[in-house]
C-alpha cells in the first residue's frame, strides 16, 4: 500500500464501500487493576525473557486488553524483548514499484486496483537503467535490502523472466540482497525465483482470516497462505505482513498475530492503513497513535524474533510518536517512498536511528 511517485494525488467525489463489512467490536479495556495489569506483563515477560517460548493467542489477548495508560509498559516490554531476541542492529529496506497501477484484484485498500477509480495509473514495468538508478540510490543510504515490487495477481511468463533478469543485475551492480512481490506464485515459480537469487519474498496476509473476505473477494485468504508456504520451501526468506486500521476488531489483530506465529516469517512489515482517494476504504479515519504504539509493540511481543518493520502509513499514523515505536519493537525501515504514498525524507529517518543510538545492520529471523 506503500505512494505517488509524482505529485500528492487529488481526493476523487467517487464514493464506494467496501463489500460486506460491518463494524467489529474492540476488547474491554477498562477495569483493569494495577495489579492484575502488573501480573499479565510479568507473565508476559517471564515466557518470552526466561523461557523464550511464543505467547498464546490467549495471552496476547489478556495483553490487548490493558488500558491505554500501560501502553507505555507495553512498549517497554516489547522493546526489551526485540533487543533479547533480535539484537539492537535496525536493518533498512528501501522499495521500489517497477510496475504500477493496473492490478485486477480488488485489495480494497489498495489504489493500485484497476476496479476503483483512482489516482493511481497502470504503467509499463520500468526498464533496468531505472530500477539500477533506483537501487544505487537505496544502497547509498547504507541499506541491505532492496526489494522490487509489482502490480499483478501474480508473474505471467514474461513478467517472471524480467524478474529474473533484474536480479541479478541488482545484486552484482550494488551487492544488495534483492527481494521480490509478485503476488501469488505456483511451485514452478518460487522455485525458479530462488534458483535465481531472490533472497526474500514479499507476501502479505494483511488481515485475520476471518476478515480477509471483508477486504479482498477476488482471491482467498488461502492461497495468500499457499504462496508463503511456496516462499519458504524453496529456501527463499518469507516477508509476510500486516495492515492494521481496516475495520478489523482487536480480536482479529490477535488472530493475525497467531496466524504468522504459524507461518514463521522472517520479516514482518507492519502497515497501518493510509486511506487511498477512490478506494472502498478511502474514507476510514486513520489508526490514532497511541492505538498504533500499543499494536507495535503487541505484534513485537507476539512474533518476538522476526524482522518487525515500519511500513506504510507511519507517517500520518504516528505523527511525533515513529521514535517511541522504534523503542516498542520495532527494528527495520523502508525508508524514503512507498508504492503510491510520498514517505518521508531518508535523512530524518536516518537521524533518528542516530539518535536513538541504533546500529543499521542486515537482519535474519530467529523464530
């Protein structure tokens, strides 16, 4: 769901909605005691400190009930645990859309979907000069991975073989790892990827299963998970991640969390929805921000040795607050532009790390 490549689109009148969706309730979260807020973070803490062992969708959901004044114990938590399981290094991606617009599925957050009307154009794949410029410039900024991103449901032939063209042009011009997102893939094609040097897939599962049907109708939940499956089979590392501020319950976040317990991705990109002018979610209200810090660190202490990611919609998610949720399990970036939403400058994102005193460094995942 990552921005314009030109100028900030222009809000369309289109209205639509997204197809059966319908308001989800959120967990309690009052009449928490101090000390029973006290045990669920020491419980919390004690499994995944002293015993290195997931925590349950249960717990997590004891978690996710705290009221908002401990989400700043939360945080902690889950920033104590990142540097446990993971280390203090923050590793930086920076990604680039090689083919834009045009997609004929209908992700409904998605502006690049060929069935709403919006901003966002279909456009030829880029030409290896541009995608080769576009590296050099990610690896300039100290980055390890650079991932080339399209536009499809999944890589036709032609597609695939540019794919596997670019690849290795990328890694011996820039010595970056190279990652990939093209959609769903079949077994021939995930082995032929791997053969020819991705190193990390890009697929992600964006919500719960059981909401999924709210937001995308023209592929299944399913085979999003049949594709990581592929991902990791071949030896490729699996980039799997999440989009929060959808419509989905508090509930389904924690179902999410378990479901990618259960797939093992190495990287997690955590999103938070920035609405796309002309999509059927264009007209949600972003996450606020002390809900996104408490997300962040929920999905850190849920899935505590992947790659946790800063992805889209931080920026008008967060506002002031992307430094706290470098300190609530965060430790990886995309910095600079998303897909089709301007990021903001490298320079400041690299300047927080700076100021955070965090090492930038590649990443594998330990779950």
């Amino acid at each position: 769901m990552p921005g314009d490549t030109t100028a900030p689109p222009i809000r369309t009148t289109v209205s639509l909605s997204a197809a059966n969706r319908e308001p989800r309730p959120s967990l309690v979260r009052a009449d928490i005691d101090s000390s029973e807020a006290r045990s669920r973070l020491q419980t919390a803490g004690s499994a995944l400190l002293d015993r290195r062992r997931l925590l349950t969708t249960e717990e997590l959901t004891r978690l996710a009930e705290l009221p908002d004044s401990w989400v700043t114990s939360l945080a902690a938590l889950a920033h104590q645990v990142r540097l446990e399981w993971c280390g203090p290094e923050v590793e930086v991606e920076g990604i680039l859309s090689a083919k834009t617009g045009g997609c004929p599925e209908d992700c409904h957050f998605c502006s690049q979907s060929s069935r709403f009307e919006s901003p966002v154009k279909a456009t030829p794949f880029l030409d290896a000069d541009e995608v080769l410029r576009a590296a050099e410039e990610t690896r300039s900024l100290g980055a390890s991975e650079f991932c080339i991103v399209l536009a499809v449901r999944g890589p036709d032939e032609r597609t695939l073989a540019r794919i596997l063209e670019l690849v290795p042009l990328v890694r011996e011009r820039t010595g970056l790892n190279v990652a990939v997102s093209a959609g769903l893939l079949t077994a021939d094609q995930a082995r032929r990827l791997a053969e020819g040097g991705v190193h990390r897939y890009n697929h992600n599962l964006e919500t719960a299963r059981s909401y999924f049907p709210h937001v995308v109708t023209t592929h299944r939940w399913e085979e999003r998970v049949d594709t990581c499956r592929l991902v990791r089979e071949h030896g490729m590392e699996l980039c799997c991640g999440a989009l929060v501020g959808m419509g989905e319950s508090d509930q389904q976040r924690v179902e999410l969390i378990g479901q990618l317990q259960d797939l093992d991705p190495t990287e997690v990109p955590l999103n938070f929805l920035n609405p796309r002018p002309g999509t059927p979610l264009g007209e949600e209200a972003p996450v606020p921000a002390w809900e996104a810090i408490r997300w962040i660190a929920l999905f850190r202490l849920g899935l505590p040795g992947v790659i946790l990611r800063y992805a889209g919609g931080r920026e008008v998610t967060l506002h002031e607050l992307q430094a706290m949720g470098m300190t609530a399990g965060i430790n990886a970036l995309i910095v600079g532009n998303y897909l089709t939403t301007l990021g903001r400058s490298a320079d400041e994102d690299l300047q927080m790390l700076v100021d955070l005193r965090m090492p930038v460094g590649a990443l594998t995942g330990v779950l």
